[in-house]
C-alpha cells in the first residue's frame, strides 16, 4: 500500500512554515491521541493508532529542515533505505524518540509524568503510570593534596542524608500498627482526574497523591517520621581514591544517596574532588611542571642539582651554559593516568637567580669577569 503524502497526513500546503506544521502536528495528534479512545472497539483502536503513527511519521521529516527537504526533492523514496524511520517514534508502549515538544503537549492536556507509555493499545501502561521515584542525589566536595592524587588514597567521609526511618523501617506506620488500603484510590495507587481543556474532556491517570503510588496507608503514624518513612541520618563510610584524579572530577556512590519518599531506591552520592594548590608543581593533563631557581655559575658551569618530584627527591644533571627558560623532561615523573595508569611527565623549567646584596670586593671581581669575556662567549649578545 502506498504512504500516504506527509503534507496532506497533516493538511498544511508544501510552503507551510516551521510554525504551521507544527501546529497543524498538535492538533492532529491529539484527534488520534489513544486516551480519547480508550472506550472504542478494537476495529477504531487500531484504526486511531495507524493514524497517530502516521502523523506522528510525517511530523518527524517536515519539522527536520534536512529530512524535509530530501522530501521535497525525492518523496518517501528519500527514506526506503531507513533514512526517515531510524530515528523512530516508538509507537505506543515504548514512548517517543526525537521530539521536544511531545512531553510538553500531553502533560498540558493529560497530566501526569510522561515517564510510561500511552494506554489503550497493545496493553500499554496507563499514561501517568510509573515506578516509584528514587530519592534525591547528594554531592559531597572532597579535598585532596596533589600527592595523594598522584598515589590514591582512601578517605573517611561522613555526611548526613535522609535514611530509611529506624522506628518503622521505612513504612510510615506506628510498632504495632497496620498498614491499611488506601482509602483515596481503593489500593491502586492512581486515581483519575478528569481535565476540561480547549480540545474537550480528557481523563488522565495520575499517581495518588496520598500513598504516593503504593495504595496503602498506616493505620496509624510512625510519632518519629511522621509516617513519611524517612528520618534523618548520619552516614560514615570509607572511599577509594584512585590514583591520577583531577581537579573537578567525581566519584559516584550509587545508592549512598537521599532514600525514596515513594519506596523506591535511594539515590546516589556524588564525590566531587577538589585537588590544593601545590606550591611547587603545576598540574597539565597527566604533566607536572615545576620551576628550578639555579645560579649564575651552575647555569654558566653545569653541576648537578636536587629537584622535586611526588613524595621525594632527585638528582639532575645541568650541563654548561643552560640558558634560563631551558625545559627539562623527566620521563614518567608526572601524574598517573586513571584509565592506562601510564604516567605523564615532570617538566622541570630553569630559572637563573640572578645575586642580590653584593660587596664591593665581589662587584669588583664580576667586573673583571665581565671585561675579560669577547663575543665568543655570547650567542645572542651584540657588541
């Protein structure tokens, strides 16, 4: 059977605007939305979902200006070889890919999180249905020095966070006392709403506000939670630091985070590592750069010379004549990395100390340095 054309599934013209197909997008989908067919045959079913898959087909290609445009030149054959349906819109069980604005129109006109799929076909889930909600994440600033960055490092940490209430284990209900259904929508956790909008009378299915989607109640109130279930605990546990992290990076503890108000899982602890400022090197990617003051005669003479490196010392050669600005490259002297653990590189940048605070008889020997040296002894130096 051939497809239908995309424009005419939409009744706009061929020079409709962005704003004209998309209006003209809404309101054929909601003429086909499944809610409005949920008390249909089966024969108007499956014909109002055809129709919504296909308006939601056309929808997809004109409200891309690339997709569009390979349709106007080439027609449906522009996407016989899957070019136009990749990106799919998931019919009505597994909701929407690829468009914006979907969640925006239904949860005007439905109510409801659009986290499930739409009700009425192929025995959906009632739109609004949805697992219970995790609780909060936390985010917790760890500060480190360079060193235990460079090596790892295990922390104790302790925060506070919303836990499982201890007097009722997290049900809401007093020692001794029963949970019971919950009067508000008779134990099925949902209860319908009916919505007057512009398009007419909608009903949605919402989650029941009173148990929260678990359709029972304490018959009586936990005195320390309040019946909420949650109460509020101290946490201490210990974290491994891998070696090699950075600045601003993060950990995720999952399930260490807030506990759920619906009966859900906890949410999750977020580590977020802040790195001290080292007064000595100067992190860049998995490098170490590092400044090295040396003297005059060092630097004119050559020597060897003690620098620093993470969690020591060691020796270096400066040969004679080394400029100041000169770089030197201690291989495998930087920073692990956290996925290879190959280590960067320590960057050693010289320094000549020019002397201070001289005496006459030391002004006067460099003066008869200086006399005694002829152009030879300079490279860039222009007499």
């Amino acid at each position: 059977m051939a497809k239908r054309d995309y424009y005419e599934i939409l009744g706009v013209s061929k020079g409709a605007s962005e704003s004209e197909i998309k209006k003209a997008y809404r309101k054929a989908a909601m003429k086909y939305h499944p809610d409005k067919f949920s008390n249909a045959s089966d024969k108007e079913k499956e014909e109002a979902e055809a129709k919504f898959k296909e308006v939601n087909e056309a929808y997809q290609v004109l409200s891309d200006a690339n997709k569009k445009a390979q349709y106007d030149q080439f027609g449906h054959a522009a996407f016989e070889q899957g070019g136009a349906g990749a990106g799919g819109y998931g019919g009505f069980n597994g909701g929407f890919g690829g468009f914006d604005d979907l969640g925006d129109i239904f949860s005007s006109f439905f109510g409801g999180r659009s986290g499930g799929g739409f009700g009425g076909f192929g025995g959906g889930q009632g739109y609004g249905a949805r697992e219970p909600e995790p609780g909060s994440d936390l985010r917790y600033n760890l500060e480190i020095t360079l060193e235990e960055a460079a090596k790892g490092v295990e922390k104790t940490i302790k925060y506070r966070r919303e836990g499982k209430c201890p007097e009722c284990d997290g049900t809401g209900a007093e020692k001794g006392s029963k949970m019971k259904k919950c009067p508000k929508c008779d134990g099925e956790g949902t209860i319908h709403v009916t919505q007057r909008t512009m398009f007419g009378d909608f009903q949605s299915t919402q989650e029941c506000d009173q148990c929260h989607g678990k359709g029972e109640v304490p018959e009586k109130k936990c005195h320390k939670c309040g019946g909420s279930g949650i109460a509020k605990e101290t946490v201490e546990r210990k974290v491994k630091i891998p070696a090699g992290i950075d600045d601003g990076q993060r950990l995720r503890l999952s399930g260490m985070g807030n506990a759920s108000h619906e009966g859900g899982p906890n949410g999750d602890l977020y580590i977020y590592i802040i790195v001290k400022h080292n007064p000595i090197f100067e992190r860049r990617e998995d490098d170490l750069l590092a400044e090295l003051p040396i003297s005059y005669i060092t630097a004119t003479l050559g020597g060897e010379v003690e620098i620093p490196i993470i969690g020591g010392k060691k020796n270096m050669k400066i040969p004679a004549g080394t400029q100041t600005g000169k770089i030197f490259r201690l291989r495998g002297e930087g920073m692990p990395n956290p996925r290879s653990g190959n280590k960067g590189d320590l960057l050693i940048k010289v320094e000549i100390e020019v002397p201070t605070g001289l005496n006459k008889e030391q002004e006067e020997l460099l003066r008869k340095f200086e006399s005694s040296l002829t152009g030879k002894n300079y490279k860039k130096k222009v007499f």
